[in-house]
C-alpha cells in the first residue's frame, strides 16, 4: 500500500468519525459505500488493527481507531494543503470553490454565470461552513466562501466581506415579538453566536431546520415564524409584507468571508477570483 493509499484510508476514517455511518461518509467524500467499507478494510489490514465495529445502523470506533484519530487528526489536513501548496495553478488547473448554499443562491448567480465564461475550469460544491473551513485547510477546495462565526485557529487568510441581517420570516402578521422561532441547526458551531442572542431576547427555538430555505417555506406556510438571512429573502423573493424587524435583529447578523490559504493567493486565478467575488457581493446585497 503505498502512502496516497494509507492517506485516503485515514481521511475515510477521520470523516466516517464525525458522520457515523457508511452511507454518510460516501456522501461526504463522494463515493460509494462500498468504496468507504473497502477504504477502511486497506487501513486496517496495513495497520494490522481493527478500526471500526458494526452497532446496529452507526459505525462504532475501536480503540485504536480513537487513539489514531487523536494522534493523527490534527497533522492530517496540515499536512494534505502543504501537498496542495505545492501544487502549480496552470491555465486549465481547477479552482475549487467551497461556498454555503445560501450565498451561492443569494450572491454568486448572475457574477459567476458571467465570470465563468472568461474562466471555465471552476467547480463549485455547496456545504456548511465547518465543513468549508476542513476543505480549504486540507486543500480539497481553494476558495471558501462561507457564513456564521468562523472556529477561532483555523489557520487560514480571511476577508470579512459583510454582516448579512436577518428578517422574521411570517405569514400571519406580527405586532409584538415571537415568542418561539423555527431557527437553523444550533449545533453548527457557525451558527452558536444565534443561541445565545435568542436566549437573551427571550426566545424558544421551537424546531432547528438544517436549511434556512426549508425554514422559511415552513413560516411563509403558517407553521410558525422563522429566522431566515437576507440572501434567502432574496432568493425566494419573499415580499416585504411577510418579513418583519425586531429591536433583537440589531445586534443578530452573520458574517460573511472569503477564506483561502496563503500560498494559493499567489495565484493570479485564484486571487482574481478572490478579489471579484469581494468586490461584487457587498454589492449585490
């Protein structure tokens, strides 16, 4: 087994630890299921340990898969954007463009529909910004664009862009504060600072939606009033007799950056890129 082969077993088993099942970390990396199961049996035969046990639908880490984790984790991803570093931009070389869902929908539609005629070897995927952050420190994506508070020590350059506000999203009208409010998933560590505002409002999160669109179509609904960023209110053309401003909503807004690794700003693609969606998303807003 050579050492790209041990690296993937390793990333498999890193990404299979925090989604917990098989099918789960297929979709994560791309790949099928069986291609994670057969991942990991390469790992563990190299290793000549057992990694991983069956419990019930989830994936149960051994022993030694956790004391592997613990003692690997932290290098893994220094060390795959080190590689990535090293890596020369040529005219056909992908750029790999990490972005939250909203944004995307949000900011980047008309910029990149013309942006990607001069350019066309850019590929963009969609994901939650702790997962952004993972690609671009391990160089699986070049650029991160990406929303809600970043994890302090991610090591990498940012470019604060804008704080995005947020509307209550509700079909009935409002003439006081909610009391309960449909809300994005609380476990994104991105999304924590929106906790902590609630609570000092006053407010109950009555369900944690992992998108803000399904959010706000559950409010414009009826179900119950939702807090929905900007770029969503945007995108669903949601019409300004349903949305509605608290004095709360001052002090609740999300950040929104760029983030990169140095060495690739070196390149005149990536930072042109870079600068243009710096320059034309604060606009757009």
């Amino acid at each position: 087994m050579d050492n790209s082969v041990l690296l993937e077993g390793i990333e498999t088993l890193l990404v299979l630890a925090k989604e917990g099942t098989m099918s789960k970390t297929g979709s994560r990396l791309y790949i099928s299921q069986s291609a994670v199961s057969k991942r990991i049996a390469r790992l563990e035969k190299r290793l000549g340990k057992k990694l991983i046990e069956p419990a019930g639908r989830y994936i149960k880490l051994t022993a030694d898969a956790i004391t592997l984790i613990d003692n690997v984790g932290p290098s893994y991803k220094e060390i795959k954007g080190l590689i990535f570093d090293q890596q020369p931009y040529q005219d056909h070389t992908p750029i790999y463009l990490a972005c939250s869902e909203t944004l995307v929908a949000g900011y980047l539609g008309s910029m990149m529909g013309a942006y990607i005629q001069h350019d066309p070897y850019i590929s963009i995927t969609t994901h939650h910004t702790p997962v952004i952050i993972e690609k671009v420190q391990s160089g699986d994506a070049t650029i991160g664009f990406c929303a809600g508070h970043l994890t302090p020590q991610h090591g990498l350059s940012t470019r604060h862009l804008f704080n995005e506000p947020f509307s209550v999203i509700s079909h009935q009208p409002l003439r006081q504060q909610p009391l309960q409010l449909l809300v994005n998933d609380f476990n994104n560590p991105s999304n924590a600072n929106q906790a902590s505002l609630l609570q000092k409002a006053g407010i109950i999160p009555l369900m944690e939606m992992d998108s803000y669109t399904a959010a706000a179509q559950l409010a414009l609904g009826g179900v119950a009033p939702a807090l929905v960023p900007v770029s969503i209110i945007k995108t669903l053309k949601i019409e300004p007799i349903y949305c509605h401003h608290f004095a709360f909503l001052d002090e609740l807004t999300r950040p929104v950056h760029l983030c990169y690794r140095q060495k690739s700003y070196q390149s005149e693609r990536v930072s042109k890129l870079i600068e243009t969606i710096a320059d034309s998303v604060p606009k757009a807003i």
